[in-house]
C-alpha cells in the first residue's frame, strides 16, 4: 500500500501494536500482527490498522472507539482487544473536575451547556471524560464556572 495515513501503527511486541492517532493520542492493540513471520502480510495489515484509524478518528473518543472496534473487525484484523488512549485519566480527572466545580456552584448541566454554548450531550461526555475536549470549549466552560484555564505543575 502506498498511501501515506495520519495514523501510525507500529508492532511493540508479538501481542501488541501501539496506534499513533491523528492528535497524537497513543492507543494500544491487543493483536498477533506482530507473531507474522511474512513482512509483506505484517506492513498490509498495519496499513488496514492506520486506515481503520483515520477513517474513524474522533474528539468523541468513546464513539471512535466502538467504530474502530467493528471496523478492525470488518477488515478482517484480528484482535483481542484495545485501550481507551494514553490520555483517558486526563479527560477523567478534567470531567470529574467540571462536575465537582459546577455542582458545588449549584449549577445544572443542562444550563451550563446553554451558558457555554456546548451541545448537553457533549458536556455529558466531557463530564464522564469519554470526550476530548478542545481548548475553545474547554475555556467556555472555565469562563461560565468563573475558572480560568492555567497551567500548573504537576502534583508529585
């Protein structure tokens, strides 16, 4: 295959291939593409990966994932299994710490939605940590709550 994907797929070991999305969000693969002794049939298949991962790739990380599963499926890769992205405790720890900050101000999802202009599904999401948020919505947010958006350090 000569064309060239967002995604990148590389063997780790005979179980695993890590999947570079698109935003650069690293996911794990659960598969024996790595077991294949034929490299011809190891780069094809790493190709349909990428392919899967483009065609699918999504801020809503949760819909991505479920069209990746059936997806992977369809074309015939097998696979046992994929992670929820090296950044899944980030989107929880934010979510959980929009819902903590709205609920101690007695706000309403649905009216924080409407106040930030962002669909009540999305912040659903967003609260669960099952969306990627972006910084212009994130900063919407932030501003209805009263927060500013600012980097800190991490905590050891």
């Amino acid at each position: 295959m000569a064309t060239e994907f967002k995604s990148k797929a590389i063997v780790i070991d005979d179980k695993i291939v890590e999947v570079f999305a698109p935003d650069g969000e690293i996911f794990s693969l659960l598969t024996r593409i790595g077991m294949y002794t034929n490299e011809e049939t190891r780069r094809y298949e790493l190709h349909l990966v990428e392919y899967v991962f483009d065609k699918n790739f999504s801020e809503d990380k949760e819909i991505m994932a479920n069209t990746i599963w059936r997806d992977l499926m369809l074309n015939g890769i097998t696979f046992m299994g994929l992670s929820s992205g090296d950044r899944q405790g980030e989107r929880t720890r934010i979510g959980n710490k929009i819902r903590e900050i709205r609920e101690v101000k007695g706000i309403e999802a649905k009216d924080l939605a409407k106040l930030a202009n962002v669909d009540a599904a999305n912040l659903s999401r967003i609260e669960k940590g099952k969306y990627s948020v972006g910084l212009d919505i994130l900063s919407r947010i932030a501003f209805v709550l009263g927060h500013q958006i600012d980097i800190v350090p991490t905590q050891m």
